[in-house]
C-alpha cells in the first residue's frame, strides 16, 4: 500500500511474510495466491506491499539467476504486489516448531551472514519498482549478545565494510539504492537507541543504518521522540520501520498463556530488570510491570489486565510522519506470531490468518494517515 506525506515524499507499507512458512520458491509463489493476494482484495487496494522474507537457500539462487528474478518480479505484478524491502534478519527455518536464539545464527562474525545479506541486496534490486527511491534490508543486531569480545567486535565490523562495499557495487551495477538496516533487539549486542550509536557510528551511513521495531523500542522502555533524536544526532538513519507490538502486563500472571516453545520472548521492566524468555520471568520472580517482546495483532486489544504498546506505537508514527517530512518512508507490519498465539485468538486457515493480517495492515494504513495530519 502507498500513502503520499504532505511533502510530497511516497511512503511504503508492507506485511512482513515471515509469518508464512514456505522455504522454496515455488512454496513462496503459493503463498501469494493464498494469503497475499487476498489480503489485497481484502483491503481493496490496487497495490500491495510485501516485506518479503526469503530464506538463505532461495536468495542464493535467485542471487544467481537473472532470469529466475525476472519471473519472480512477473508473478508479484501480475498479482498486483510490490516490494521494497526485505526481512534478512532470520536466515532459515524461521517457523520451525523450536527457534529460540537459533535466528541469532548465523551473525555478524560470520561470512555465511555477509553473503545472504549481499544475495538479498542483489534481488532485490530487480524486484524494485520502478518509481521506488531505493529497497532496503533489514538485518539480525549483530550478534546475540554472549558470546562477544573485542575479537568478535572487530571481525563484524570488517564485515559491515564488506557489506557497504558490496552495496555499493551494486548499486554501480542496476543504478538501484540498496541500503542494509541493523534492528535493536532485546537480548543483542545492539539493543537500546545508545548501543546503536555505539555500534554503527563509524560505518558507512549512506548504506547502513537502522530498523527501528516499534515492540522492541518499547521492551527497552524508550521513548521514541528521545530514540530519534539521539540517532538523528549520530548522523545514524532510520531505513526501516516495523510496525509492531509488545505485550505489557501490570499483572504479570495474566501472560502464563503467552509461554510457548518457538519463539523467544525476552522480558523487561521499567526498573532495568531482564530476563530472556518469558518462562524465565515466571521463574525467576521478576518485579513488575513487564514489556514482553511478543508480537502481537495491531488491530486487537487482549483481555484485561493485559494491554499492548500500541500507545507507543502511535506516539513513533507520529514522531517519523507528523513533521515537514517523513523520518522514514518504510513501514513494515511485522506479526509474525499469529500461529503461537492463545488458541482462541490463533487463526484456523488461512482464510482467517488473511482477516487478521488485513486488519492490521488497515489499522496501520490508517494510523499512518492520523499521524501525518495530526
């Protein structure tokens, strides 16, 4: 879906596919006859954005095979679908039965990371549309944060030399901007607004630079108007929006629903105290109130006691679009935990799991509308 700032600036907004499981391209073309394009007949829209998520095996082999990303860019425009950013933070496997800290893997240290990234700046760029300013990359926060040393430090960083180098003859090459965007993440080497700074300030900022998750933000108990400000000083460019929400619970007991086996669930409160995983909260007694990094619908409130972040989430949009112009110009709705959702608000078939996402994406159409004419 597209929104015009009153700039004048095209703003993106997307649904994240790495709620879906297909690993293949043939699996990925079946997703978007059964979830993507009626998410788009849903919500009416000529358009639809896809923040397209392709594991590590599918992107080296379109990475090689011009014709292969031609007819891949076929079957997203004849189904009325457009992508302008992909989600290269998990590299495989992302919707196994157990993830956990597996999506850390492989990291920044690694040249197995280095490459899927540069493969997925490489499709990308064909799958650009025409009139896009540039695509953009989304990427895993370096690295979980133990291990991590000096040694660890410095072989990242000639990593992320590498990768802008890399961006940057791609760029020589299609005339198309690729940029790379790092995402805090609870748990990381780089989780907080600060850190970032830390971390990325003496990369190169033209191509790299930072995926702000709205959830995440939140978890770190931040305020977005203080995160932006602190990286707009760095000279540090958010690249990417994703769209999300936390769960947050005055009452702790009311989350024991929320315990699940995939997907890790780092939990916070407003005092510094953490842990990695909500069982673990529950074990280890942590004081509330808590903000738990688990993603959930935009549109949908849970039962009380529990809330959601999405009044931070509102407060963000209006800081990246209620101004002169937009801080960012793609958002991408990243839910990608509707199949460990409670049972009764999980969604049966893919019929329903098409509801749910185009509500969000409606909510967020319509939230971003708000902001900019706030």
């Amino acid at each position: 879906m597209r929104l015009l700032h009153p700039a004048g600036r095209l703003l993106h907004l997307s649904y994240c596919t790495n709620v879906h499981p297909a690993e293949n391209l043939e699996g990925i073309v079946g997703q978007l006859d059964e979830y993507a394009l009626p998410i788009r007949e849903r919500l009416g829209s000529d358009v639809l954005g896809l923040g397209l998520w392709l594991a590590a095996p599918v992107a080296a082999a379109l990475a090689i095979d011009a014709e292969a990303r031609k007819g891949f860019r076929r079957e997203l425009d004849v189904r009325g679908l457009e992508v302008v950013t992909l989600n290269g933070f998990p590299y495989r496997s992302f919707q196994n039965p157990v993830v956990k800290q597996a999506v850390y893997h492989p990291d920044w240290t690694t040249p197995e990371r280095l490459r899927y990234t540069l493969d997925l700046a490489r499709v990308l760029a064909d799958l650009l549309p025409d009139d896009a300013a540039r695509g953009s990359v989304s990427t895993l926060p370096l690295a979980w944060r133990h291990p991590w040393d000096d040694a660890r430090a410095a072989t990242s960083m000639q990593m992320l030399d590498l990768l802008a180098a890399g961006l940057a003859d791609i760029e020589t090459r299609t005339g198309r901007i690729i940029q790379v965007a790092f995402e805090p993440e609870p748990g990381c080497v780089i989780e907080t607004t600060a850190q970032a700074v830390a971390m990325l300030s003496g990369v190169d900022t033209d191509r790299l630079g930072v995926c702000l998750d709205l959830a995440h933000l939140a978890c770190a108990w931040e305020q977005p108007a203080d995160a932006l400000r602190a990286l707009r000083e760095a000279g540090i460019s958010v690249m990417k929006v994703q769209l999300s929400a936390a769960m947050e619970a005055g009452e702790p007991e009311a989350l024991r629903e929320y315990v699940e086996p995939r997907f890790l669930h780092q939990t916070r409160n407003p005092a510094g105290g953490s842990v990695d995983d909500l069982d673990e909260a529950f074990e280890t007694e942590l004081p509330g109130p808590w903000r738990v990094h688990y993603h959930v619908p935009l549109h949908s409130r849970p039962s009380a006691p529990l809330v959601t972040t999405t009044p931070l989430l509102r407060a963000a949009i209006g800081e990246l679009v209620g101004g002169p112009d937009a801080v960012c110009d793609h958002f991408d709705v990243e839910t990608y935990t509707w199949g460990v959702l409670p049972p009764e608000q999980r969604p049966q078939n893919a019929g329903q799991l098409a509801d749910g996402i185009a509500a969000e994406m409606a909510f967020a159409h319509d939230e971003l509308l708000k902001g900019m004419n706030a």
